[in-house]
C-alpha cells in the first residue's frame, strides 16, 4: 500500500505541473489574438475586457 503523503505530494505535483502548461498555453493563444479580436463572439470579449481592466498597462502589473 502506498504512503497517502507520497499519493498527495504526487497528485499535487501533477496539479502544478498541469497549471504551468496552462498558463503556458494562455500565452500562445494570446499572441495568436493579436489582430484576430474581430472574430471573437462579444460575450467573450466582454469578458476579457473586463479581465484586462485589472491590468495597468503603465505599471505592467496587476492590480490587486
């Protein structure tokens, strides 16, 4: 029978890396954006928009 801690340590490990290839891909798709907005349907950009709202463009940062 395996150790539960080993069990959760590697669930947890594959959640981490599962989360970095997302992010990772978020980036692709965003470049691939970049000039395409129009085909996007509105409820989506809505909500990118309202995502990006969180973003200061002088600072680079997010905001809280």
């Amino acid at each position: 029978m395996d150790n539960p801690w080993d069990t959760m340590r590697a669930a947890l490990q594959q959640a981490d890396a599962t989360q970095r290839a997302v992010d990772d891909n978020a980036r692709k798709m965003a470049q691939m954006l970049v000039g395409r907005l129009r085909k996007v349907d509105v409820y989506t950009l809505k909500a990118l928009k309202h995502e990006l709202q969180k973003f200061d463009a002088v600072t680079r940062r997010w905001k809280p």
